[in-house]
C-alpha cells in the first residue's frame, strides 16, 4: 500500500482505472462513484480478485431474484429491502468491533495514531451509505401512500433505489474505503459481515420460503462464495505483493 493512500486528495476517478473524467450526479451509477469512490481510496492491486467481486454481485443478485420469482413463489421489493436495511446495521456494529480487533494487533508493531483519519473517512462512507439504505426504504414505503404525492416521491425513490445498488456494486471491491487503511481489511470485513448476516437466518430457520435443502443453499451461498473470493485475494496479496493481514499498514506503506 503506498504511502499516498494514506494522505487523501482531490478528485474523482473513473471507476477503476485511475483516470478523471467529469461526472455527472444526475444519473445514480456516477453519483455513486462520485460519493463512494473518492479519490482517497487507493486503487485495487489485482485486477483478477476485482473481476471475480463483480462477477459475484451480479451472479448474486440474478440469483436472488431468479429464487424470490421462481422458487419462494414471488419476488417483493419491501422485502429485499428490509434485507439490505438489516444487513447495513450488522454493518454498522460489525466494521467497528473488527477493526478494533485489528488495532489491537497492530499497535504491538507500531503507532497506530496515523490511521485515525482513514478510519474517519472509512466511517464516514459507511454511515453515509447506512443513511442511504435507510432513506431509501423509508421513502420506498411512504410513496404508496402520498397520493398525488406519489408523481413527486415516485421518481425520486426510484433514484436512490438505483443509486443505492450501484453503491453497493461499488463499495464491495473498497469496503467503505478500508484499503486507504489497510489492503487486507475488504476481504477479511466482506467476509465477516456475510457470515454473520446469514448466521441468523439459520439459527432461526427463516429460509425465506424455501424448502430446507434449497434454503440452506441459498443462505449459505453468499458467504461461502464471499470467503473463497476473499481467501484468494488475500492470497494473492501476501504472494504478488508481500501485503499480509498482521502487518502494520505503515510498514506496508514504506
């Protein structure tokens, strides 16, 4: 990780490539690039891991739907939206309390004052996103009911439901910008989050549906599939570009 992901800047990139261009806030996939891809964040090192992460969102979301349409008996959006409301609060109380775990094991190898303010930002994209889950829910079930209202709120909650999912596709290859901090720290959080957003469905036997066998392959898929890609990038990491976990991001950044 290079010392400049650590110092901030101005500026917007075009997705991963690293070059500018002028973005536009008025359609949802830019103003999610321009909100949650700050020029802070450091580019991704491995273009094969980013590939695989898009390929798993969108096999994800194709195959949530296909299952919600074809299988459960009925997609429902307040549904898939309640979901992602719950997933943004484990969020909220699972970056935290891993980070600090992490903290901990760094300071024994170094100064750990200097990534307050990458965590600042970090923290500050995951509320922010939090927010807009939140917002965007909350409008989604208000606008049926405002009446004529409805041709005002409609089109607006339509917005911010596409520019929370062109977030979400964004922020799973950044983590909320956690690799300003450390180049470990998307993988290691993407993958604790999973598991502990399906480990309730489980323990609870809400399988959305499903029959048992299919439910627990469904549940199960995504973290599964979200560990194996993480594994592999921290592999990769540790083998092409000497990054390991335990390593103090300052070191890394000599």
């Amino acid at each position: 990780m290079g010392a400049d992901s650590m110092a901030g800047g101005g500026g917007y990139r075009d997705g991963y490539g690293g070059g500018q261009r002028r973005l536009r806030p008025s359609r949802p996939n830019q103003a999610a690039q321009l909100v949650f891809h700050p020029s802070w964040i450091p580019e991704p090192v491995d273009p094969l891991a980013e590939g695989l992460k898009r390929i798993r969102v969108v096999a994800g979301m194709v195959t949530a739907v296909g299952v919600y349409t074809f299988v459960a008996g009925g997609f429902s959006l307040t549904e898939a939206l309640e979901n992602v409301v719950t997933a943004s609060l484990v969020l909220l109380v699972i970056t935290p309390l891993t980070v600090g775990v992490l903290l901990l094991v760094w300071r024994r190898r170094g100064p750990i004052r200097p990534l307050r303010r990458p965590l600042l930002r970090s923290s500050g994209l995951l509320l922010l996103f939090v927010a807009s889950v939140v917002g965007t829910f909350s409008l989604m079930t208000l606008a049926p009911q405002t009446g004529l209202f409805l041709l005002v709120l409609g089109p607006v909650a339509c917005w911010l439901l596409a520019f929370v999912g062109c977030a979400a596709v964004r922020l799973n290859a950044n983590f909320f910008g956690t690799a300003a901090v450390h180049r470990c720290l998307p993988p290691v959080l993407a993958s604790v989050t999973s598991w502990l957003t399906a480990i309730p469905d489980l323990v609870t036997g809400d399988l959305h549906g499903l029959g048992l066998t299919m439910g627990v392959v469904f549940i199960l898929g995504a973290p599964l599939t979200v560990t194996a890609l993480s594994v592999l990038e921290t592999h990769r990491l540790r083998r092409h570009h000497g990054v390991t976990l335990r390593a103090h991001p300052l070191a890394l950044a000599r």
